[in-house]
C-alpha cells in the first residue's frame, strides 16, 4: 500500500497547482476525530473499528491515536496490519467462518473474540484453541439496508439458541452479534434484533457477556445527513426495555458511518463524447467499485483546472470509467454543469469507506494516491 502524503491547503489549491491526472483520495483527520467523537460521546457501550472498511494507515493510526482501543478484523491480514500499527491494540475476529490456519493465527496475536454462525465452525474455533469471548452471530431476514450482508452469514433464532449453549458449555464467554447489514437506514432494524438476541438468550438459559450491534450505521450519501444519535438512543432504549435492570456490555463495529467523510475522491474527466457521454479516470473498478450494488454517491463539486467551481446549469449525463469493459459505468444518469468539459474535475464527498479497498488494477488503473489535507 503506497504512504499518504501531507499537503497544506485544500483540494482545489492542489488542483490549481498540480493538475492532478490520477485519481485522489483527500484525507481529513478533523473530520474522522470529529465522527469518532460522535460515536464515543454516544453510543451506550464499546466503540470498534471495522477494518475492512478503510484500511490505511492514517484510519488505523488515527482512530488508536484518539482513544479507540479494539479493531474489528476479517483476516490474517487485517490482523497483522492492525498488530503492526497498533500492538497494544484489542482484535475481534468478526469473520465467522475461517480456516484452521487462520483460527492459529487469530490464536498466536491474541484474538480476544470470535464470532461464529454454525456448529461446524465453533467446533474448529474449539478444536484450535480459540479463547476469550464467542459471539453467536444472528441473522433474520429483514430489509432497510442498501446491501444485506446476512444474506452470507448469521444463524437462524433456533441454530443460535443451540449455539449460544454449546459456547457456554465450552466455557467461553458467550456474547451475540448481528450486522443488520450496510447502510441501514430503517433504524427499527436495530431493535427487532436486540428483541431476538434476548429471547434466543433466555431460550438458551445463558446470561450474555456483551451484545455486539455490529455496524451498518448509515454515512451521508446524498444530501440528507443519517441521525446517528437517534440510532444510539433507539439501541439504548431497547436494550433497557428487553434486558431492563441488567443489561449485557454494549459493542458496536462501524465501518462506513466511521471513515466516511474522511475522504473525498478527486477524478478527472478524461474525455467528452457527443450525446453527453463522459468518460472519468476512475470508476467501478476503482474507487467507485460499491456503486453498482447500493447506488451512487451524490455529492459532487465541479472544478475546471484551476480549481474554480463550475456551478451551471445541470444536464443528465452518462458517466463512464478508464478501463475497455462496457460494465465500467456509473449507475444512473448523472446530472452535471452542461459545460463539464475534458480536464475538468470532480470532488465526490463521503468516499472514505469501501473505496480504496476494493480497487481493483484492472487494466492499470485503479491506483488512487492519498493526500492528507492539512489546512
Ligand atoms: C462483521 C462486520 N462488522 C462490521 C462491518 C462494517 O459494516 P459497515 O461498514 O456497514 O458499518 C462489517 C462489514 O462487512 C462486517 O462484516
């Protein structure tokens, strides 16, 4: 992974003065203390960071340096990553389903949680060695997400009840997660799964350590800020209402409402056809590679090279990527200033998470530089 470099202005002075002709990610530090803030001062319990969302060192360094204290990670790759910057640093591994080889090396840095959603997987995690806290991870077949990540994992209410015996009998200390899957933004999702996680509990005759409410908190994508703080209040007030007078430690992973607004994206119109056809040095390959399945973000500035706002009047256009694949294009019909012209810029706001980590090289682009905005 290349090093983020510091530049002391803003994004349009770095046009103005270097005529960027790859893509950039702008990072602002202010803006993910600000978010990590948020998150501290109001969620009712432990505050996580899921790595996979943005994996860079400046997320990872950041975040640690401000107080976060636990990493969510998905891989041994993750781990050694989060170990190297963070060594002091708590790991849950949050995949629940691994190999031998990696359940080892969960073991060898230290894992201090797993989850898991089937008897055949937390028979290996015994199997292995695993310590700490296990966390049954449950699935119920709900909407409100942009993207159901419970589609792939997460056991049924009964599978869980049989679980969360089996971790308690083995000794663990037995935790439930849930993800109600990214970009939430029916915030009822969060009670109709505390409200389970109590009832499988008591049919499992099993006290629960901690609850971990996973991630899915929503970003700002398209003009309407998510209200994080009704979320937390919605999570508080369940957990009181379902566990009352003794409720289990609060976790909570975010990714996405996390990193988000750290990052702005930086891409370059690289060419104009007829017929309001554009194509940019960056796409779904790229940087933008998350469009496709849960739709775009909205928020554009337009630049000409001098870093001057191009604020005309809008036309729906059809946006295209760098590389020879007709799938390279953005969803939808884009509305941009009709005067939008090759060398032009476009600032997208929110694009810190799920953006450098899925880029792909595809046909040899696909590197996105990172530049650390110091104001
Ligand atoms: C176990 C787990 N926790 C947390 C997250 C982060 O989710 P989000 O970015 O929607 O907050 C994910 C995303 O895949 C996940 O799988």
């Amino acid at each position: 992974m290349q090093a983020s470099f510091t530049f002391t202005g803003t994004p349009e002075t770095y046009i103005a003065s270097r005529g960027p002709d790859v893509p950039i990610l702008f990072f602002d530090p202010a803006a993910l203390h600000t978010r990590f803030a948020l998150f501290q001062s109001g969620f009712p319990g432990l505050v996580t960071y899921a790595v996979k969302a943005n994996d860079t060192i400046e997320v990872i360094e950041n975040l640690h340096m401000a107080g976060l204290t636990t990493f969510d990670v998905a891989s041994p790759v993750e781990i050694a990553r989060v170990r190297d910057l963070c060594p002091d640093a708590t790991l849950h591994y949050n995949n629940p389903v691994r190999s031998a080889r990696e359940i080892q090396m969960g073991v060898q840095a230290g894992v201090a949680s797993w989850s898991v959603d089937c008897i055949s997987e937390l028979e290996k995690l015994i199997a292995q060695g695993a310590t700490g806290e296990i966390a049954v991870r449950l699935h119920l077949p709900m909407g409100g997400s942009a993207y159901n990540f419970g589609e792939k994992f997460g056991a049924c209410p009964e599978d869980a009840v049989t679980l969360l015996q089996r971790v308690a009998r083995a000794g663990y200390q037995a935790a439930m997660t849930f993800h109600v899957g990214t970009q939430c933004t029916d915030y009822s999702a969060w009670d109709h799964y505390i409200t389970t996680c109590y009832d499988i509990a008591q049919r499992a005759g099993v006290t629960l350590s901690r609850l971990n409410v996973g991630g899915g908190f929503p970003a700002h994508r398209d003009g309407v800020a998510p209200d994080l703080t009704a979320i937390f209040a919605q999570i508080a007030t369940s957990v009181e209402r379902t566990f009352g007078h003794k409720p289990p430690k609060l976790v909570c992973e975010p990714g996405r409402a996390l990193v988000s607004e750290c990052y702005q994206l930086l891409v370059r119109v690289k060419g104009r056809k007829a017929n309001n056809i554009l194509y940019l040095n960056d796409g779904i390959y790229g940087a933008m590679a998350e469009w496709r399945d849960i739709g775009p973000v909205k928020r554009l500035e337009i630049m000409r090279p001098s870093g001057d706002a191009v604020t005309d009047q809008v036309d729906p256009f059809s946006v295209f990527g760098p590389t020879c694949d007709s799938l390279d294009r953005l969803p939808g019909i884009v509305a941009l200033p009709h005067t939008i012209q090759d060398g032009d810029y476009i600032l997208i706001s929110g694009m810190g998470a799920y953006s450098n980590v899925t880029c792909t090289p595809f046909n040899g682009y696909g590197v996105v530089r990172r530049v650390t905005i110091a104001p």
